[in-house]
C-alpha cells in the first residue's frame, strides 16, 4: 500500500492511495476521544468535489460584495 500524504492539518487529513487509486479525506472531531470518518474517493469522485467547492468558494466570494 504506497500512500501519499497530501495535506495535514489537526482535524483533516487527505491521503492518496496509489494501489487502489483513491483519495482519502480522514475527518476528525477532535476532543479527548475523537471520532473519525473517511471518504474514499475516485479521481471522477474527486474531480466532482473539487468543482463543488470551488463553486462554494465563488458563493462565499459573491456574498461579500
């Protein structure tokens, strides 16, 4: 299992994972005994989500004006 770390930070986590061709998004609650959850995505899967927040981040943005 090859995986590559992407991004950290205390409460996210995102992983490539070269064998089965999938991003992992590890999601933490934090606290004494955190919960986590992991969303494996395939590249199209990945690709939809990207797009999805970029389209959040462009909402965000035009609610500023």
């Amino acid at each position: 299992m090859a995986w590559k770390p992407i991004y950290e930070s205390e409460q996210l986590s995102l992983i490539v994972d070269d064998d089965k061709q999938v991003a992992m998004l590890e999601v933490s609650s934090g606290g004494f005994v955190p919960s986590y959850i992991t969303f494996h995505w395939s590249e199209q899967e990945l690709a939809e989500i990207i797009q999805a927040l970029q389209n959040a981040q462009q909402e965000l943005k035009g609610n500023r004006a």
